[in-house]
C-alpha cells in the first residue's frame, strides 16, 4: 500500500514545487484582462513578422480583430544576412543574420493616443556556414530566421503587456 502512494505524492509535491516558483511554459505570459482584445496593423503585405505575431498573440489570449481598443501597428521590418567571418580561401565561413521591427501601440479610445511610441525590436544571429554542404546551410537559414520571428513577436507582445489600462 505504500509503495502504491509514493509515486503519486512525489508528482504531486514535485507539481506544486513547479507552481510555487513561477514556472510556466516558455513563450507563456500572463496577459491581463483589458489587454486581451487588440488590433494588428501592419503597413507591408510583405511582412515576414505578421503571421508569427498573429500566432503568438493567439496562443497568448489575445484576440486580433477589428474591435480592440489598442491597436499594434507594425510599421516596418528588415532582414539582413552578411558574411561574419571568411575563411583563408574567402569562403564565407559564418553568417550574422539580423532581423528588425518597429512597431508602436495606440489607443483608439482616446484620440489614437500612443501608449509605446514607435520603438524598434531587433535580435541577431550567428551560424556557421559549410559550403560544401549548400542545402544544409540554407535549411539551418530558414530555421534560425524562424526562430528570431518568434523571437521578435515575444518581444513585442511582452513590450503590450507592459502596458497599464487606463493609465
């Protein structure tokens, strides 16, 4: 009869260990009530940003539509790829991939009044390179920039949360 009780005590004591200290899966925040209905405006029907901030929004609680009182505007983006090191055969031996996004938060209940004046996100990478391995490099590209995409609306959903309703 013991033995049968110790395995899910342990679990249960382990469980409330984890929520005691804060523990909460990554990419998790804690979103408060007024804030959880925005808009998302985005100026380029190019972005590479949009879909990822929908994505992370929605995981978030926050519901993008028409009827939010503050509206996110995405002004503008920009990805860059340069070549960080060479090697003595001016192959390129790493690259330095970095990826920007301005963006600001506005409350359209009181005259568009800007809550986070446009302000820029920004994160940077670097990856090694092996030119004899094209295919490789290229997917180890497309991963990574997916990884600063989430990265990037991270940072901007944390930057809207900051926000105090009705300050």
């Amino acid at each position: 009869m013991h033995k049968r009780l110790t395995l899910p005590v342990a679990l249960l004591g382990l469980s409330l260990l984890l929520s005691a200290c804060g523990f909460q899966l990554r990419g998790l925040q804690d979103v408060p009530e007024p804030l959880r209905q925005a808009q998302l405006v985005v100026d380029s029907k190019t972005s590479q940003l949009e879909r990822e901030l929908r994505r992370t929004f929605s995981i978030n609680g926050v519901q993008l539509d028409d009827g939010g009182r503050y509206r996110i505007e995405l002004t503008r983006e920009r990805h860059t790829r340069r070549a960080a090191t060479l090697t003595g055969n001016a192959d390129v031996a790493e690259y330095e991939l970095r990826s920007e996004a301005w963006f600001r938060v506005l409350d359209t209940q009181d005259e568009n009044r800007a809550l986070i004046p446009e302000q820029r996100v920004m994160i940077e990478r670097v990856y090694s390179n092996n030119p004899d391995n094209i295919t490789a490099s290229d997917s180890q590209e497309h991963l990574i920039r997916q990884q600063m995409q989430q990265e990037l609306a991270q940072q901007i959903l944390r930057q809207y949360i900051s926000i105090r309703p009705g300050a």
